[in-house]
C-alpha cells in the first residue's frame, strides 16, 4: 500500500516546525501529562525513510540487539532537520496492511509528554515502519546498569518511577491499557533529561508475535500461563523496573521477594545510593514493588493509584532532570542573545495587548489568499458569506470581542474557500486572550503550513509555547522567527 499524505500531515514536516510542541498539562495537580501534538499522526513514503536514514544504514542503528533483532530501530533525519526514530519490522511481522495502518493510527492518536510519541508510520508492499520522536540520551538500562560518569541519583530513580506510571495512567485513559515487554530499553530521555516511555511498546512486534522477549524470570506469571497481555500484566512488568530503580541491577522478582520478605530490603538496594536515602522512602518504594509483583493479578494496583503513590515520595521536585542526570544542556547564556523585534519582544513577555496592536497594523498585507479575493468575478453566495464572516470576524478583532471573533473566523476557515494565514492568526490570538493556548498553538502551525516563509506564524507559535511553560522549545521557535524576518528584511 503506497504512502498517503493529507494535508497536514507530511506536508507539515516540510515546513520547519517544531514537532515536539504539545499541549499544557498539569503535573503538578493529578500528573496526567497529557498533550496535543502538532503535527497529526501521518504516512511517510519508504523513499523518505531511507533518505532519513541513509538507506537503513548500520551505522544508524539504536536499538538494542542491532543487525541480528527481528525487528530494528534506526535513528534518522528528515528533511526539516527533526531526528526521528525510525523502528523496521520483520517483513512478515504484519502482513495485513490494513491491520498494521489501523494499529499505529491508534497509537498515533496519543499526544502525551510522558512518551517518546509515534508520528508516523510507513505502510508500502510488506514494509511495515513506524516512526517516532528521538530522544538523544539514552536508555534507562544505560544509565541504570551501565553508568560511566555518576550513578543515578535517588531523586532521579524516584522521578523516573513516577513519570513511567504517569505515562501508563494516560495511555490507559486513552484505552491503551496494554503496553508489552515494558523494560529498561523502553524508558528514554529527552532533550531535558526527562524520562519517556517508548510508543513501540503500545503495538505488538507482529500480529500474532510474542508479546515479552525478556527471560522468563520477569514474565508476569499469567503471561506464562495464557500467552495473553493484560492490564495487570504490565503493572507486574512496572513492578521489576521498580527493583531495577532501588537495585541498580536487573534482579529477578522471585529472588527480591524473597529477601523482602526476610526483611532484608536493604540488601536490595544500590550500594552507590548508601547515605542518599531514607529509610522510609525505601520502605515505600519496597511495598509498591511487592503489590505490583502479587502472583494474583486482581491483586495488584491499577496505574492511577501507582501514581499516586510515587507523588508523595518525590525528592527536589525543583531541580530539572538535566541536573540531576548531569546530561550537558545547552542554555540562552552560552549562547549570542537574540536581537528581538518589537514584535518578537512581545512574544517573549506574552504581552496579548501588544500583540494585538501589531496584528492589526499588519492587517492582510501578507496574505495572498485575502488580497486577491475582490479580483473573482463571480460570487457564490456561500462565498459572499464566507466572506461576511470574515469581515464580522474582524470587526470583533478590532473590537476586542474575541469570543465572537473566534466564532465568526471559524466559520470563515470552515467554508474553506478561501485559505488565510492571517485569519488563523487573528484566530490564534484570540484563543490566547480567552486562555485557551493549546487550539491557540493549533491556528499558529496552520498559518505556517499555508505560508511557510512567514516569521508572524513563528512569532505566535513562540507566545503559545511560553503559555504552555514550554521554555525551550518557545526560545527556538522565537529565534526561528526572529532570523526569518531578519532574512526577509534583506531581500
């Protein structure tokens, strides 16, 4: 079956934005992690893959057995410079196409900062490929068990353990419940240090393929007796990376329990975390451990009550994880400050009021679509409304009515007969001042799709990201604007 591309899907990938943006969540108050990712899940062409990867080369292999594994993972670059994991399965892992495309929208339909988020897959004669956000630091199992400068940090292991249950609460809110062979190799760190859980792990190597690869001494005992993944199956595989965290070592549950239950917890722990935790943190870290670990799966919690067990045993909650990893990450100091513009300015301060001004001096002079529209000669008199609603839109803009404002402009981009960059910006500010940036960030990347060389969208996409708290990716985007329009100006 050949690559599909809607509108916004690849085409998005072409025009430079920043497909790590998601939407707001709120951690701090029940830690869902929830967020809405641009772009939407899409089909990627098998020339495209190859071309990210340099044809399936060797040397861009990351996943963990390499060559000889059944189904490999390769590291890759597209075209708008955003590196991407690309994971190749057995050419005879899924052979109804129509099951695979089905299976990786639904797990491409999951926006949550808690997972490295699948953004893609490929789907062309018996290629099956799938592809997602690449995080640049690593595995858990590196870090963990094969450390070079500082074993992880006791704060570290606890957030690792919270975030990882963060995410599993989300997929199952989502009715993604099933996660198979959940491991070490499947937690990895992002840019920032923090850690996500791998959205290869929500589909099955193949259609009817072994859902747990690892030794069967850390198979949830029901697998072993039906061949089926469940629910509490993945909390009992969350329970042997809990031991993986107090450990440092890969140590079989039989053998953990048995010293749990000689109350010799602390010849479970890492000697490299001595002195750097307390007793009782130990203590609580152990009896989740064994909850998880029951033999009868009815017995165990659910991931919802994981998490809120793991939210009250964080440790310098304050300190990024960059810091606690002691991963290298690049800050505004080391670098030559941007020279902002007025409008850039704005964004920076999150100043709406500012920003309005300017959009209304800027009104449609970069908007083809609009300054063309009188040169029709014929109206359809869904067109003249199309308009109409446009013009009863900006009326409201002017006015500062932006709740009508956003309803009359979403009439207009629903007629969709004329496409405005300009009128998803209005539309994208308007959002804005009623607190709503996550649609805000939508309308944003939708101008820079219909006009990609326009520094305005970058600028609003900028402002949405510091709505969101999303710092980093907000300096990027500001400075992608700021040396956009510095390029225009020249020309």
């Amino acid at each position: 079956m050949g690559a599909r591309c809607s509108k916004f899907s690849i085409c998005w990938f072409h025009s430079h934005l920043k497909a790590s943006v998601l939407e707001s969540s709120d951690l701090e108050n029940g830690g869902k992690g929830e967020k809405n990712a641009w772009p939407s899940f899409g089909e990627f062409s098998l020339e495209q893959l190859k071309v990210a990867t340099s044809g399936f080369s060797s040397d861009n292999i990351v996943s963990e057995h390499g060559e000889k594994a059944p189904n490999v993972v390769y590291k890759g670059k597209l075209d708008n410079d955003r590196w991407v994991a690309v994971k190749r399965f057995n050419k005879f892992a899924w052979p109804d196409s129509r099951q695979f495309l089905e299976e990786a929208k639904a797990v491409g339909s999951l926006r949550s900062e808690r997972l490295a988020n699948l953004i893609g897959c490929c789907c062309e004669g018996d290629e099956r490929l799938l592809v997602a956000e690449f995080m640049p630091n690593e595995t858990l199992a590196k870090h963990l068990f094969h450390w070079e400068n500082q074993p992880m940090k006791w704060a570290m292991r606890l957030r690792v353990a919270l975030y990882l249950a963060q995410a599993l609460e989300y997929c199952s809110s989502k009715g993604r419940a099933l996660y198979h062979d959940l491991n070490a190799y499947r937690i990895l760190f992002d840019n920032d240090g923090n850690p996500r859980l791998s959205c290869f792990g929500l589909m099955k190597n193949s259609r009817d393929g072994k859902s747990y690869s690892t030794n069967l001494a850390f198979t949830p005992p029901e697998y072993l007796r039906t061949g089926r993944v469940t629910p509490e199956s993945v909390v009992y595989s969350f329970g042997t990376l809990l031991l993986d965290l107090m450990s440092g070592k890969h140590i079989p549950p039989s053998h953990a329990l048995d010293l749990i239950r000689g109350k010799n917890f602390l010849m479970l722990m890492d000697s490299a975390l001595e002195g750097h935790f307390s007793n009782e943190d130990g203590m609580e870290l152990v009896r989740l451990a064994s909850r998880c670990l029951q033999y009868e799966a009815r017995e165990r919690p659910n991931a919802k009550s994981l998490v809120i067990s793991l939210m009250s045993v964080q440790k310098e909650a304050e300190v990024p994880s960059h810091v606690l990893m002691g991963i290298p990450h690049g800050t505004a100091s080391s670098k030559q400050p941007l020279s902002l513009t007025p409008f850039g300015e704005a964004c920076m301060r999150i100043d709406l009021t500012a920003i309005h001004e300017i959009l209304e001096k800027m009104g449609y002079k970069d908007d083809e679509g609009i300054a063309n529209e009188l040169s029709f000669q014929m109206w359809t008199s869904q067109m003249q409304e199309t308009l109409n609603s446009k013009k009863h839109g900006d009326t409201a803009f002017r006015a500062k009515d932006f709740a009508t404002a956003i309803d009359c402009y979403t009439r207009f981009i629903d007629g969709g007969t004329i496409v405005s960059p300009t009128v998803y910006a209005r539309r994208c500010l308007s959002y804005l001042m009623n607190d709503r940036p996550q649609e805000a960030l939508g309308d944003a990347m939708q101008a820079q799709v219909v006009s990609p060389q326009w520094p305005t969208a970058l600028y609003l996409q900028a402002t949405c990201l510091f709505s969101l708290g999303m710092e980093g990716d907000a300096q990027e985007t500001l400075k992608d604007g700021t040396n956009l329009e510095a390029k225009r100006s020249k020309n």
